[in-house]
C-alpha cells in the first residue's frame, strides 16, 4: 500500500509566438489552452502504476486559482483518486520556496509515503520546487527519475545520468522528481472522465504569506529579423542544397 | 569570492562549466571576486591546468568514499563546505548542476535562479539576472535580493572564453558528511544502448530533425536515409515522439535533448519555441517545410519550401550521384 501525493502546475499551452501581458508580469493567454508540463504527466503515470500494483491512493495537487481544477479533473481522469487545490488568488506571487512551504503543509497533514513532482515547471522552469519540499520534510530525493517503483517500502528510482542508467533505492518517506521519457501516460477512459466530473476536490487555503518568486518582468528576447535564404521549392532545390552541404564542409 | 560547481570528466571540463566559469568572470567585474571552482568526486589530471587558463584563482576537491557515487544532497555539502561566505555559487545548467544548486539554496534559504544568461545590475547587495523561462521563449529579470547568490547558468548562452591565465592552487579537502545526506545516492550504474544513441545526438555535426510532417511511423526512412548519408544523427520533434512514432531519446527539445551541430536539417518540424530551445545553439539550419512562414522557415538559415516526402529523396538521390 503507497500513498502517492503528485503535484502539478497548471501553465499556459504556449506553442508558437508567445506574447506578454502589458505589465509584462506574465505571459498572456488568452486565445491559449492550459495545461501541465509533460515531466508532470509521467509522473500522474508512474503514481497510478504503483497503486495499481501495490494497492493505496494516488492525490494530484496544484497550488493555484480555481481555473486549476480543470487540470486537477483530468489528472483524476487518468486515475488520481483524490484531489486537493491550495486556492491562492495570484499562484504567481508564491515563488518555488512558497509552493514548497505550501505543499510540505499538505503532507505533513496528511499520510504520504510517497510525493512525486515534475524535475521543472513548463512556464517559470525554476527546477527546485521538489528539493525545496524534501529539505523542508526532511526526506531524502532523488531529481530526474524516469521511472519510479514501490516495492517492500522501498522506492527504486531510475535516472539517466551522464554516463548511463543510475539506479536509486530509497527508503520510503521520500520525493522524486520525474523527468518526461520512463513512461507514456495514458488517455482518460470514458469512465475515467465521468468519475472525475463528479469528484469532489478538497479545497485548502495557503497557510502563509508567500515571501515572492523575485520576479522583477518578463520580456521577450529581440526578435531577430529573419535572414532565411530560400534555396528553392520542391525537389528541384536539391542541388543546390548538395553544394550548400559541400560548402558547409559536412559531406565527407 | 565567487564559487563555481564545475563539473569534469576524462575529456577535461565540460563546456557548460567553462561556459559557467566565464560568466563568473563577468560577474566577478560586478561584485568582486576572486573566482574558484569546486569539483566534486574524481579529479582528471589536466583540469586544474584548464580552469587557471579561464582565470580560476583555486580549485576545491572534495575527497572522500562519500563522493564516490552521485547524490544531490551529499555533493551540496561538499560545495556548502568550499562555499565559505562567498558572495556567489554558481552551477552549470546542465541536470546535476540544477540538482546541486537547488540543495544549496534550499539549505541556505536563499533564491536560487535557474538558467541565467546575464547580469542586469549589481546595486547595494541585490544582483538582478535575466534568465531562461518556457525553455528560452521568454526572458525573466529577476532578482536575488540575499548573499550567497545560487543560480545556474543556461547552457551556451555564453561563450567559454579563456580569461587572464592564473596559476590556479589546488586545495583537497574531506568535508563531514551526515547520514541523512547518504541516503539518495546512485547505488548501481549501467551504460545503456539508449543512453549512447541519444550521446549520438547531442554531439553530432549533423542532425536531420522530422516532425509532424512525417507523417506517419512509416514516414522516417528518406530522413534516416539522409543523416546516414551525411554521418549524422536522426532527431524529433515532441508531437512524433508522444504519437509512438519515435523512441523518446530522439527527441530534441525543452524536454528532450539540446543539440548544437554544425547544421540542422529540420523536415517538417513546425518550430514551436519548446524544440527551438533544443536545436538553437545549431551552427547552421536548413529548414524543409510545405509552409514557408512556419517559424522555423523564418527562423532558418536556409529553407527550401516543399513535401519533405518529395524534397528529401531528391537530396538523398543527388548526393548518391555526385559520389557516383
Ligand atoms: C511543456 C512543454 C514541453 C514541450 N517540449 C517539447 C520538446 O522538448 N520538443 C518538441 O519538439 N516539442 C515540445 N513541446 C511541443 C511543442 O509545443 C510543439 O507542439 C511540437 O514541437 C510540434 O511538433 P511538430 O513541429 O512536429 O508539429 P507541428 O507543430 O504540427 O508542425 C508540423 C509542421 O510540419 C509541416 N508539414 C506538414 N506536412 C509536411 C510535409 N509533408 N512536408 C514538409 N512539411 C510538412 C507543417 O507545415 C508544420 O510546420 C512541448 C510543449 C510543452 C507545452
Ligand atoms: N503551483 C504549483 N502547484 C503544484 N505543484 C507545483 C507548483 N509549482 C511547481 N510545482 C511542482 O514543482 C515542480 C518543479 O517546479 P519548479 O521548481 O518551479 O520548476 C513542478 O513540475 C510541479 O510538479
């Protein structure tokens, strides 16, 4: 039995072109979708394969406004079985070590072996929201898993590292980290979606004042004017893209 | 002083490190320095050389069974112990150097900022940086109000440069470390196939890249056929990997690798700034695409505007011609 608490941020679907509110605090989204980063999908996966395997609860989590319960209904979709909101009116306010403080409140009040993060956040990218959380438990971390497996009340945890696959082996209490890669998460069943209309999210309010994330404004690197040199259209470009090859000195 | 986590191996020190010990340098002009270096685990002979060429005045070694094998938390305390009270600790931004970083500031209980590219000013003891946000799409200026100031620095977002040689001194040192700190360390390792393609891509001269636009996992073989014929490697874009088309380690990107060759053939790869943040540092970009305003036509050094499933053979036709 693992209780497994994921956290995840709720984050503009940004593709193309992004553009930035006029206060330039934040990038602007409308006409965008939201959603969570691809670390953070694999790592709603991995908890729902471990309590599929080992019996126990999977809780998804997001500090942010109550536009996030979207994300949290579609992490429940895919098999989370509860979910809890810390509601903050302005989420940007809370830098990574205010989400940390937050979420170690959720754990400490509640019973989770297990608390599995993205390794970064898809828009602020801090890269230390999950090490900030197991300083503050006092548990130990591993950062960059692609898989993760519970057995016996141990956590193995693979990475890959520089020079190849690294095995970690944790004694549960512990938190890691999920880089995107260990597993391709699943699309929510028809039932899945239903259950998940239905539940009912637990909402919370943040326990302190958030000391800010430094922020100072966003901007936009220079757009660089493009000097893109058009060979040709079609297949009659490919000579000249072989003497281009050439000059480049990467035909051998 | 200014502190740098560098990180080397038998090849030397890592570019990302010299990339960081430089910015250091520049930060230095900034704050004051000197500059020293910290290197965690095995020392390679030529590297304390290396790092007095960048300007490095001392290296840190920390000795010792404890940093044998990886672990965040316990190599934190090999740097927090070199660390002193200087006025900065800066890491590469490569993943250990995050990891290192981010166990610095959560035990110093101070900032950390990740993937700097630059000092926007340095007054009355609050350095405001700019650093990467959504994967280099966006630009953040930040500031880190409190002394020591942890950040990282993005990966080649600067270039390594040698600075004002030094004789840099070596200093060995064996710091205590607490149990709690042994306990997430890498217990086993084993180098993998996977692991060696992906090396494939990222220190590859050329990487011809397809997207979407391949159109089906049976729409990779003119693309393969192509970076074989140029002896370079095959990368993708996201939509192709999360379709199953692709095996994840070819995947360039945000969160996939960053590559940096000479030239970048992207086919059908619309550019979206999530796969512009893995190939940007490419020398060269040869885009394919039916639509020339993708942003990565606009973007591309050089483009040719047409079916990659036409455009490709051809190219791969005409270069078996010329070597006859
Ligand atoms: C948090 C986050 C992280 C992400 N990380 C990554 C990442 O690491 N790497 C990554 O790549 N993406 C990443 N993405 C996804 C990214 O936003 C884009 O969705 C993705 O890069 C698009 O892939 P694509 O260019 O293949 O597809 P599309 O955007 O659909 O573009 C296809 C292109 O192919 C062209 N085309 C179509 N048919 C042909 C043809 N026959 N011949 C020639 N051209 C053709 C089209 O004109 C178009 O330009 C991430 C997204 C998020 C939110
Ligand atoms: N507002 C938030 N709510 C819940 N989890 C978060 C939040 N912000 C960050 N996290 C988690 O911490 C991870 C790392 O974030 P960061 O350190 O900000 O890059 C993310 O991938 C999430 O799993």
């Amino acid at each position: 039995m693992t209780d497994v608490l994921v956290c995840v941020k709720r984050a503009p679907d940004t593709g193309g072109d992004v553009t930035l509110t006029a206060d330039g605090q934040s990038v602007d989204a409308r006409g965008l979708g939201f959603t969570i980063s691809a670390h953070e999908s694999c790592a709603v996966e991995l908890a729902v394969r471990i309590v599929a395997e080992d019996g126990g609860s999977v809780t998804v989590l997001i500090l942010g406004t109550d536009d996030a319960v979207e994300q949290l209904r579609s992490a429940l979709g895919v098999g989370a079985t509860s979910a809890v909101l810390i509601e903050a009116d302005d989420p940007a306010a809370f830098g990574p070590a205010d989400v940390a403080r937050e979420i170690a409140a959720v754990v400490e009040d509640g019973s989770y072996d297990l608390v599995l993060l993205g390794n970064d956040a898809a828009d602020t990218g801090d890269f230390q929201v999950g090490i900030r959380l197991a300083h503050l438990l006092g548990r130990p971390v591993v950062n960059g898993a692609r898989t993760v497996e519970v057995t016996g009340g141990t956590a193995t945890a693979k990475v890959a590292g520089p020079d190849g696959v690294e095995t970690y082996a944790l004694p549960l209490p512990a938190v890691v980290t999920v880089l995107e890669g260990g597993v391709e998460p699943r699309y929510p069943s028809i039932t899945g979606r239903m259950k998940a209309k239905k539940a009912k999210i637990e909402t919370v309010a943040p326990r302190a004042e958030p000391r800010g994330s430094g922020r100072v404004r966003l901007t936009l690197p220079p757009a660089q004017p493009s000097t893109v040199e058009v060979l040709g259209e079609g297949p009659d470009a490919a000579p000249a893209v072989v003497d281009l090859l050439q000059r480049l000195g990467v035909m051998r | 002083m200014i502190l740098v986590f560098v990180e080397a191996s038998d090849d030397g020190t890592s570019e990302v490190s010299l990339e960081t010990v430089t910015f250091a340098r520049t930060l230095a002009e900034r704050i004051g320095g000197p500059v020293h270096a910290v290197i965690v685990g095995a020392l390679p002979e030529k590297v304390v050389d290396e790092l007095g060429g960048y300007g490095v005045a001392a290296v840190h070694h920390a000795t010792g069974a404890a940093f044998d094998a990886f672990g965040g938390a316990v190599w934190a305390t090999a740097v927090q112990a070199a660390a002193g009270d200087a006025d900065a600790i800066l890491a590469p931004g490569t993943p250990r150097g995050m990891e290192v970083a981010a166990h610095l500031a959560a035990r110093l209980d101070v900032p950390m900022a990740a993937n700097v590219t630059g000092v926007v000013s340095a007054d009355g003891g609050t350095l405001r940086v700019v650093r990467q946000v959504l994967g280099g799409g966006v630009l953040e200026e930040m500031d880190l109000p409190q002394r020591p100031a942890v950040l990282t620095v993005a990966g080649h977002a600067v270039e390594a440069r040698q600075g004002e040689p030094v004789a840099a001194t070596l200093q060995e040192f064996s710091p205590e470390v607490a149990e709690s700190d042994l306990v997430a360390r890498v217990v086993s390792m084993e180098p993998v196939q996977e692991l060696d393609q992906a090396g494939a891509l990222t220190s590859a001269r050329v990487v011809v890249g397809a997207g979407r636009g391949a159109g089906s996992s049976n729409g990779f073989g003119e693309v393969s056929e192509l970076a074989e014929l140029l002896g370079g490697a095959l990368g993708v874009s996201r939509v192709v990997t999360s379709l199953g088309w692709r095996p994840h380690h070819e995947q360039i990107g945000q969160t996939g690798s960053r590559i940096s060759p000479d030239v970048y053939i992207p086919c059908g790869i619309s550019g979206a700034i999530q796969h512009w943040a893995g190939c940007a540092s490419s020398k060269t970009i040869l885009a394919i695409n039916t639509d020339e305003n993708a942003p990565m036509m606009t973007k591309a050094t050089y483009a040719v505007i047409g079916d990659m499933h036409d455009v490709v053979p051809a190219i791969n036709a005409e270069i078996r011609r010329r070597r006859g």
